[in-house]
C-alpha cells in the first residue's frame, strides 16, 4: 500500500462506498474526505452526511451539480442523439467525468495526496473515472479498493458492513446495486445476473409500467434552441428542471425502461436495466427535430460518428481530444436544429405527431405530388441512367 495521509472518496452512501470509506481508514490510517455530488438523486442524499459522519468521515461535501451536469453533459450528448448499443441512453457513464472532475478539483481545495472511488475491478466505472483523474491530475495517487482487498462480492461487504454496525441501503433479500440521477436509474447485480430472469416490478422507481400507465395519451409539445430542449409545453425552464419536467411526464406513462444485455470496455458481457424516461422522450423529439432541419449528408456523416462517440463516452474518454474534437463538430451541426416537436405520450411509446421550425429545410412544393415546384421529375431520367451506368456495366459483363 502506498503511503498516504489524505484522501477524497467519491461516497454515495450506498453500500460500496459506505465499507469503502471505513476501510480507507483502517487500512491506510489517513483522513477520508466525503465526496457527494447531487445530481439528482432525491431523497436518497438526505442521510448522507450523517451517514459519513458516523462512519469517520473527516469532511463531508454534498453539492449540488445537477444544472452542470444536464447542461454541459447530459445535452451535449443528447445533441449528438447517443445511444450505445442502440438502446442504453448512457445515465451513469455520462455522470462520472463529472464527478470525477470535481472530486480532483476538492483534492486540490483540500491538500489530499489521493482519490478513491467504489467502482469494481469487473466494471466500466474504474476506467471512467481514473481516466479524468488523470487527464486533469496527471499524478494523483488512486485507490481503488475492489481491486485491493480480499472481497470478493456484496455479500461479503455486507457482512463486514453488519460486523462494524455500518449503515446500508441493500439487504441480503434484494442485493442488486442502483444508481440515480437526473437522467435515468440504472440496476445491476444479485437477481438481474440471470437475463433470463425478469425484473421485480417493485424494484422500479421512476416509472409505472405500461400496463398500470394512463389509458389516455397525453399531448406535450418541447422546444428546441441550438439542439438543446429549453421549454416544455411553452414553458421555459433552465436545464435540470425541463429534464426533471420530462421525467415526471414519461415516469406517467410507463416511458423509458429499457433491458439489456451490453458489452463491457473491460471485457466481459453484463445484464444492466434501466430506467431513462425524461431522457428517452428528449432523444426521440430531437431526432424528429433534426428530420427537418439538417442536411441529409450532413445526418448521415454525424449519424455514422455516433456509435464511436458512444464508446468514448461509454469507456470514459469524455475528457479526450478525439470526444473533443468530435464534439465540436456536432455542436457545428446543431445551429439550425430549432423549433417545436410535439409527442403523443401513451403506455411505454413516445409516438412523434407534429414538427415545425423557422429554419426547416422541407419544402411542401417540392414534395408535393400535386406540385412541380422547383423540382422537374423529367430531370429524374438522367439522374437515374448516370447512376445506374455501373450496374450497367457490370450486367454487361456478366453476360
């Protein structure tokens, strides 16, 4: 073990990091400085800071970045419509960059020699958050606990938690780890490791199911300026509270749940279920917004970058030059992707029903059947034989 005298713990509260904060200490004898950033959690950040005092935290900060984090995270890559793998809205990776640059920056504040977080040696979360502390802190020491003692699962962390009368939010009943914020809530572990097994129905949060959802659908209308969301219904509202807005309206109607089985950075292939319904409504009213006001050539190139730029996201490269660069490029994209889309929300589905905007490439005159406009369709037959001369060719040849 190397030597160290102060370190700043990245703390939820939940079980993880609750026997990790205990066990900095006695381990290493140093002084562990609670970190907690509030990125939406709710009522989950209400006890913490009892809870870390009571464990032997020296320090204790909870602060709240939920502002920062929707508007300089989550709708940076909500303009780019990111999905990896064509369904995980990314809730957790696109938290930890966040986290983890503010948990440097306390280092900084607080004169500590090392940072430690409670993600596994087996998870993405290690790679994402040890690859900002180091593209901002190029020499901080990181302890990583899960990759250093002698436990091998939550089971064993109970155990110990129960031993040394820590206080936890699991039971040896519902073992299965969460993690919340403005964007999603996301499940992994104990019962979800069997894909074949569904999800408790209690064990959701954000949302009711599609079945118990309203038998009516409900009609909202969501405005966009540069890319980003910014009112709903006509009502303006800074960033954290529009997502928070959306989230209430898909929780409603049984929107956003999603189950997957998704392949890990490191390695290995791991069940996640998640819950993302403000998010899921946000990414599907951006879309239908960009059907009218982007170039098609300019989509499709931004569309074929998507899947690399959900990796770096994915694996932690937030902080790199490649997401940097790529970004830039997308926000260039955004300038035009103005104006209203309105949704039809009903039982799980949210169905796209209208779209308008100032700066709409879509032209009725020239899609008209009834119309010529500026469009001659006897201009079709050249465009046709020129482009149809290499299939031609080969037919030619092949006879």
């Amino acid at each position: 073990m190397v030597d160290v005298k102060k370190v700043v713990l990245a703390y939820s509260g939940g079980l993880d990091t609750s026997v990790i904060l205990r066990w900095l200490i006695d381990s290493y004898g140093c002084e562990v400085i609670a970190f907690c950033a509030d990125l939406g959690q709710g009522e989950e950040l209400a006890p913490v800071e009892e809870k870390a005092q009571a464990v032997g935290a020296s320090a204790i900060y909870i602060e709240d970045l939920r502002e920062e984090f929707v508007r300089d995270y989550v709708f940076p890559m909500l303009r780019a419509n990111t999905s990896y793998e064509d369904g995980y809205l990314l809730g957790t990776s696109i938290a930890r960059p966040l986290i983890a640059k503010r948990q440097i920056e306390i280092a900084r504040q607080e004169g500590a020699d090392a940072v430690s977080h409670g993600a596994t040696g087996k998870g993405n979360d290690q790679v994402r958050f040890e690859l900002t502390y180091y593209a901002l802190e190029p020499h901080i020491t990181v302890i990583a606990p899960w990759r250093e003692w002698d436990m091998q699962g939550r089971a064993d962390l109970i155990a110990y938690a129960e031993e040394r009368q820590i206080p936890i939010p699991v039971s040896r009943e519902k073992p299965y780890s969460t993690d919340r914020n403005l964007l999603h809530l996301s499940f992994e572990g104990g019962i979800l490791e069997d894909p074949w097994r569904e999800p408790y129905e209690d064990m959701f949060l954000l949302s009711v199911s599609p079945e118990n959802a309203p038998d009516r659908p409900e009609y909202i209308e969501i405005d966009f300026v540069a890319g980003d969301p910014t009112a709903i219904n006509g009502a303006v509202l800074s960033p954290a509270s529009l997502l928070a807005k959306a989230n209430e309206l898909g929780g409603k109607h049984g929107i956003g749940r999603c189950d997957l089985v998704e392949n890990r950075y490191v390695g290995m292939k791991a069940r996640g279920v998640y819950e993302t319904p403000g998010g899921t409504i946000l990414h599907t009213a951006h879309r239908a917004l960009e059907t009218l006001t982007l170039d098609r050539e300019v989509v499709h190139l931004r569309d074929s970058l998507i899947p690399r730029y959900a990796e770096m996201i994915y694996y932690g490269y937030w902080f790199a030059p490649e997401r940097e660069m790529l970004q830039a490029a997308v926000d260039e994209s955004q300038q035009n992707v103005s104006g209203t889309v309105r949704l039809k929300l009903y039982k799980g589905n949210v169905i796209v029903v209208g779209r308008k905007s100032d700066r709409s490439l879509y032209n009725p005159e020239v899609a008209s059947f009834d119309e010529s406009g500026e469009y001659q369709q006897a201009d079709a037959e050249g465009f046709i034989r020129l482009n149809s001369l290499r299939l031609r060719i080969r037919g030619l040849a092949q006879k």
